[in-house]
C-alpha cells in the first residue's frame, strides 16, 4: 500500500490530523478524512490505516471504521447543540479504556467549519483498535448535561496507568490590549462563535473567554468528568513563554517517563509545537516547535520564505519500536481542503527537548530513498514559487505550483517560471542522469542542484551547486506510455551529487509545466 516515503499513505489518500497509536505489534493511524480535490473540510468518513511497529513502510487500510451517520446528532436542522447542520466528521482520538475497549472521541463540524466549536465531544466504542464503531454518547457532565466548559474541540485523550484524562480547546487571535477592542466585544464575539450563553462565557476562567487549551479527568464510563475542567494553557499569552507560539487548536498529549508532553497547533497555523510539565494537569512551559509545514524557523526561515503553500496542522508524536516520530500533515490542491499525511522521525533529547525537524521525502523510510527508478513528483517536500500563501478556509484561484490531479493521475501543476521543487533525501551511487516526465511544452530548462538554490535560501542555509541541466526542448523529448506525459532526459550530471544528498529542480520557461515523476539512471 505504501513505501513510507511522505506521503506515507497511497497518493489518492487524504487523512490529515493524524494521531498514531501502537497497540499491540502495530501502529494504527486516526485522523480526519479529506476528499481529493474537495470543497470543504473532512467530507469523508473516518478511515483507519496500521503498519507493523516493525516496518513502517507497508500500510494496511483498514477500512471505514466509523460513519458521521451513527452521530444522533448528524444532519439535525434544530439540534439541542448547534444551529448548524453539522454532518462531518472533526480531528479524533482514539485510546484504550480500562475495560479493555477501544474509544474514539471526536466533535462534528458543518460546512466550512461552522459549528465545529459547538460541541458536546462525542465518544463511540469498538472491541478492536480498527473495528466498526459504535456511538456511546458525549462527554457529560455527573448530571447527564454536555461537558460545556471552555471550547469543545478536537480531543485528545490519555490513559495514563488507569486514568483517563481528556484535552480540548481553541483560541483565536483576539488582541489582549488594544486592536479587537473591549471585553465586551469579545464576550459578543465568543457567544456567537463558539455557541455560548453569556452566562458562559462569563464563567470563564478569566470571565472573558472560554478560549485556551483545557483538560479534565473521566470516569471509567469514559463518558462522566470527575472534576471542573480547567485551562492548562490560557489564551492570553503575553508575557509567558507560549507568547511567541500561543496554543490554537490541535491537542494532542504523550507521557513519556514522568514528564507530559502536550502537542498542539499554534497561532501560526503552520506549526506543531509542544510543552511540557511533570503534572497532567497544570505547569506546563512552552518547549519548542517540532516541525512546520513550510519549514517555516528551520536556519532562520521567516515566514514570508516559506517552502510550501503552508496552513492548518494537527498532530502527533508516537514512540514506534524503539524510535519517536511526529505526524502531521500537508496541502494540496490550492486549498485546506485536501491534506495529506506526512511524518518525521524526530530526537527527544537527554533534557527533555525536541528541535525542530526539516520536512522530507524519505518520510518513516529509515535509509534515504535510492536514486534509482522512478518517484512520484508528488512526493517532494518543497514546492514553492517564492511567494506561497498561507491557506486560509478557501480554494485559491491565484497561480502557483502544486500538487493536483486529474482522477487518473497525481502530479506536480501551475509550475511556472523559477519554482523550485525539493527533494529530502536521496542516496546517489552510480548515477549517469536524471529524468522528469511532463507534459508538453514548447521550450523551457530545469536547473538541477544538490542543496537549495541561493535564490531561496534562508539566512542559515547553505547554498547549493548547479549540477546538470535537462532541456524541454523537442530534441530532447521521449514519449511514454502515458498519453500527454512526455520524458526529457539530463544532460552529464556532475560527479559531485554522490551519496547522501537532497535533490532540488528550478523550472525556467514561459510556459505552465506539469510534472508527473522523477526518474534516475545509472
């Protein structure tokens, strides 16, 4: 099903937000589900895929695991929740209770995202870690109302030697001082946003907001709070180390040894980041980034140098066999619409720490992939023209480079004069050129370097060397036997792309290029 190179999962597969869990001998992989080319978030059913701890290059799908429609809530026009038709599936988690079973915890959402923040979270259950599930309920409070407090938005859950802790929340960029205005403002705000009464948001752990990052201890119902919830990571961030990197959405939590590691997504919306405290509970302190989608702070990169179009993240951190690694997720298709699954294999550090990881090709691959053969284009871990957007809740209709489809095939589309197209990382042997199929164009070159052009790189980086050329000229053209795809062949590469190295290709012509794949010779 897959090689593990990133995207780890089939290319016509789209399960961002991805939460990894080791059950047994395997790894099973929970996330929201994507549509190819959709027009608005998770539009599809909950599917599971697994690998053995042992080789994480071989993916299993396991099928649907849960339908939107066992919700009672799907489809509701007068909902006791929510005034929005919600009828998709939001970012999950999944752990094992105390009984034994397996139990996925999720919150629906409606077009566009509406009504996502409405809550209640609700829970389905299943023998099995990649079963049918089945609806249970939502997380309640001991007198059988929602759990309310603070925003109720993608879960994440622990059990942590018997206890079974849950995360939630949201914030948004409201100014603290000056800007968004009174408190006032932001209580009219929260209510109609996140669906409150004022007396709700008034209950708020600041009285102003029922934004932030909140947990709270369950029963072993796994359904009932034991306790109030309470923030772990509030809202307003100035002046504290998270101030650089406020908590947005995207909880996800680990234990490992006596220390808590708590994932989310930041403000940025690129980025996962993490924090850490020796209590569940409270005290936590700002870590670090572990890794962005655009590699956005990788030797310095500003965010107007991003490497991707960049945008919404959601994930998590998993130790598999011996070895920790972080899963996150990519765009597609010029909107946030079509994400794929990605993941790094990342270092905790003796002190605790986690730097930041550059994204790759190679993906769970433990050696680089072998120059030799044929690759998806798709695969490339940098695709940008310079000047990439940030997504946002749309499909753009600017021209830019990026990874599209036609329903047949995946490649490489609205590459257009300079971009650039990055591979991490390959190990060359033997190698006498390189070839790309594309469709066909009247005239155009493609630069091939060892490391990033000086053209794009941050202040940290060092620059890459010009290492062979492959002209688009009609000369140069082999047909293939694909109709409209069309392969043109390097001239000499230089000897010094040998071992390991990343692999990048500038576009220079007039015309829009596709590219479908890369390929070697030796």
């Amino acid at each position: 099903m897959s090689t593990g190179r990133n995207p780890y999962l089939p290319l016509n597969e789209y399960v961002p937000d991805s939460e990894p869990h080791v059950f047994g001998d395997r790894v099973y992989v929970y996330g929201s589900h994507d549509k190819e080319d959709g027009e608005t978030y998770c539009m599809l059913d909950y599917v599971c895929y697994s690998a053995s701890v042992y080789d994480l290059t071989d993916w299993k799908y396991e099928g649907v695991i849960y339908k939107a429609s066992r919700d009672p809530d799907y489809g509701l026009e007068n909902s006791p929740y929510s005034p929005v038709v919600r009828t998709y599936l939001y970012a999950p988690d999944v752990v094992r209770g105390n009984d034994g079973r397996y139990y996925l915890y999720y919150c629906l959402s409606g077009y566009l995202g509406e009504g996502g923040y409405h809550g209640p979270i609700s829970v389905a259950v299943c023998d099995e870690p990649a079963g049918e599930y089945e609806y249970l309920g939502y997380v309640r409070n001991a007198d059988k109302t929602p759990l309310r407090k603070g925003v109720c938005f993608d879960p994440a859950v622990i059990n942590d030697e018997g206890t079974i802790r849950l995360y939630y929340g949201a914030s948004y960029p409201f100014e603290e001082e000056e800007g968004f205005a009174s408190d006032e403002d932001l209580i009219q705000t929260e209510m109609k946003m996140f669906n409150k009464t004022r007396d709700e948001i008034l209950e708020g752990y600041e009285n102003v907001s029922v934004m932030g990052a909140y947990t709270v201890e369950l029963e072993d119902d796994m359904l009932t709070v034991k306790e109030e919830a309470h923030p772990i990571i509030p809202y307003k961030t100035r002046g504290t180390d998270f101030e650089a990197h406020p908590f947005y959405e995207g909880s996800s939590i680990r234990r490992i040894g006596n220390k808590y590691y708590f994932v989310y997504s930041s403000l940025q919306n690129h980025e996962l980041c993490y924090a850490t405290s020796d209590h569940p509970d409270r005290d936590y302190s700002f870590g670090g980034t572990i890794v962005s989608n655009g590699d956005i702070g990788i030797n310095g990169r500003r965010e107007d140098e991003r490497l991707n179009m960049t945008g919404t993240t959601h994930g998590g951190i998993e130790c598999i066999n011996g070895k920790w690694y972080v899963f996150y997720h990519r765009l597609t298709h010029k909107s946030d619409y079509s994400r794929q699954g990605c993941a790094e294999p990342i270092e905790i550090e003796g002190d605790g720490m986690i730097k930041q990881v550059p994204i790759t090709s190679q993906g769970l691959n433990i050696d680089p992939l072998p120059a030799k053969g044929e690759y998806p284009a798709v695969i490339c871990c940098i695709l940008t023209n310079g000047k990439m957007p940030h997504g946002s809740n749309k499909k753009y209709d600017e021209i830019f480079p990026h990874v599209g489809s036609d329903g047949k095939e995946r490649f490489l589309n609205e590459v257009t004069d300079g971009s650039l197209i990055g591979y991490r990382y390959f190990n060359f042997q033997s190698l006498s050129g390189i070839w790309l199929v594309t469709d066909e164009i009247k005239d155009g070159i493609v630069e091939i370097y060892d490391n990033l052009p000086k053209e794009y790189c941050a202040e940290g980086d060092v620059p890459g060397e010009l290492v062979g050329t492959i002209s688009l000229k009609d000369e140069n053209k082999e047909t293939t036997d694909k109709d409209g795809w069309y392969r043109y062949k390097s001239s000499i590469i230089h000897e010094k792309l040998r071992g390991i190295s990343p692999l990048f290709f500038i576009y220079r012509g007039q015309e829009q290029l596709r590219i479908l794949s890369v390929g070697f010779e030796d």
